[in-house]
C-alpha cells in the first residue's frame, strides 16, 4: 500500500507542476481586420504596478513583432499598443491528513478511526498582463492577448514567464483571417 500511494502521491504533484508552470493564455481578434494590411506600430499607454515592468513589457512585446516584420514608429504606426499589467492575491486551502484511522474506500466508512487533519490557508499573488492592438486610424480594437500566471518572489524568474507568456501570445500572430 506505501508503494502505490508514493507512487499516486507523485504522479500528483507532477500533474500539478505541469499545470502550474503553464501560464494561462488566451488571445482573440476582430474577424474583419485585414492584418496583412499593418506593418507599423506606435505605442500608446503601457499600465503596470512596478515602473520597471514597463520597459520590460515593451522590449519582449516589441521583440515579437519585429520577429513578425513590424517596425516600430514613434507615432502614427498603422497600430497603437496599449498594454496593462495588474495583480491580485488569491488564496487556497491546504488541508494534510496523518496516517492513522480514516482513508478512502467503502470499507472505512463504517469503521471509522481516529485520524486528524490540519488546514493551511496559502496566499499567492498571479499576474495578468493584458495586451491591446488598436487600428490606430479606425480607433478599432482589432486584437487582444492576455497571460495570467502565478508570480515569484524572485525578479529574473517572473521576467522569464513574462518573456515565454507573451511569445506563446504571439505564437499564431497575426491571425489568419478566414473568408
């Protein structure tokens, strides 16, 4: 029984790793644009909670579309950028049960035994950045990004997430319009 609950414990937790370390992305875009047509971009307002996460957001997005062919204008590009990062705190309930008495199965729940389980209450902060292209001469939001992934205490690794969140992003950009 230890073997096969060692054995459930870790297939568990690398589920849990796998899906964790993946941030949450999603883009959507307005069905009528004509992509092909823009080739230029200027940026409007870049919102994040950090002032040092500006130029941050700026250089990695600004590095997938010159991967893409787009050049940056310091007004009046055929796109407007706007980009906002926000934070929120969400909480989580951990509760660990010791090895005695209780367990799963039909059997036990006639017997019962007498087993205790402690509850821990988890805080993490998850971050969302989300990125708008606007047609700069129509005023028209024609594409939206957005990542959300749980944040480290440590700089260099949420800049790592930062740079894989919005290249996943920008994996499929520009859209192809279907007709």
């Amino acid at each position: 029984m230890g073997v096969k609950y060692r054995m459930l414990f870790s297939m568990a937790i690398a589920i849990l790793a796998a899906t964790v370390s993946l941030a949450e992305v999603k883009t959507d875009y307005d069905r009528t644009a004509e992509f092909s047509r823009y080739k230029t971009y200027s940026w409007g307002k870049v919102h994040t909670q950090n002032p040092l996460w500006a130029d941050r957001v700026k250089a990695v997005i600004a590095s997938a579309l010159a991967a893409k062919g787009w050049t940056e204008m310091e007004s009046g590009g055929d796109v407007s950028i706007m980009a906002m990062e926000m934070t929120e705190d969400h909480r989580t309930l951990n509760t660990y049960y010791d090895s005695f008495g209780g367990g799963w199965g039909w059997r036990r729940s006639f017997g019962g035994g007498f087993g205790t389980s402690t509850t821990t209450e988890e805080t993490y902060k998850v971050g969302t950045l989300v990125i708008d292209l606007f047609d700069t001469s129509a005023k028209k939001l024609i594409w939206r990004g957005s990542a959300s992934d749980t944040l480290s205490d440590k700089s260099d690794r949420n800049i790592k997430k930062l740079n894989s969140d919005v290249q996943r992003m920008f994996d499929h950009f520009p859209p192809e319009v279907k007709k």
